[in-house]
C-alpha cells in the first residue's frame, strides 16, 4: 500500500537536502542501473557535489551523463518522512582542495529537474 504524497516545491527540496551529507546516485553501468550510496553537498547553485577517486568506475560512468540522485528520511515508527529526487548532467573536475595519495574530482550534478514529496503517516493493517 502507497500513501498519498504531498509535493515539494523547489526551495522545500533544496532546503531539505541541505540539511543532510548522504544520497544515492543512480546512474547506468553496462546499460543497466546502478545506485551508489554516497557523501554530497549542495553548491552555491543548487548542485549536487560529490567527492570521488578519479578513474573509479562510478567516475567513469557518470562524467557528461544524465544521472539521478535522491536523499530522503523516513521514520520507521510511523511512516512520515520526504524524499528528493535530482535529474541532470554529471560534470567531472579536478578536486584542487584534496590533499594525499589518492587523486579526486568532484562530480557535480547540474539540477534540470528537482522533485519532492512529503510522506504522510502510515496506517498499519491490523493482521
């Protein structure tokens, strides 16, 4: 059983994903979908930046892609929570601040289409 849902605006879903550090991105490997569950900040513009190896396989399939990516809550007690989802271009650079052995970039996800629904609380069917 799915609740009803209720829609964010665009300012709700940016202020909600602020307020959190991990999402999953969903992209295509061997033209299959793929989620990677990952650390994000959002830029000045909205962008979703995240942080990884360069060369990796999640780098790789993703830089000049069209990608999604979604965080959310959800209250296991009662149901209540959101979710966001962002659709856009995935841009690889060099990571200039990072400091060690291991070279990284940031991607960053250049929003097209941002969406957000709140989640009602649940009734359970008594069995």
């Amino acid at each position: 059983m799915t609740p009803d849902t209720t829609p964010l605006d665009g300012r709700e879903c940016r202020r909600l994903l602020a307020g959190l550090s991990v999402g999953r991105v969903v992209y295509t490997l061997g033209a299959l979908p793929a989620v990677q569950p990952t650390q994000y900040r959002l830029g000045a513009d909205g962008s979703v930046l995240l942080s990884a190896t360069a060369g990796s396989e999640l780098v790789r399939a993703v830089s000049g892609a069209l990608v999604a990516f979604e965080a959310g809550e959800l209250d296991a007690a009662d149901g209540t929570g959101w979710s966001v989802t962002v659709l856009g271009r995935a841009d690889v650079t060099p990571d200039r601040t990072a400091t060690g052995p291991t070279d990284t970039v940031t991607v960053r996800i250049l929003p097209e289409l941002v969406s957000g629904r709140l989640f009602p609380p649940t009734r359970l069917v008594q069995r």
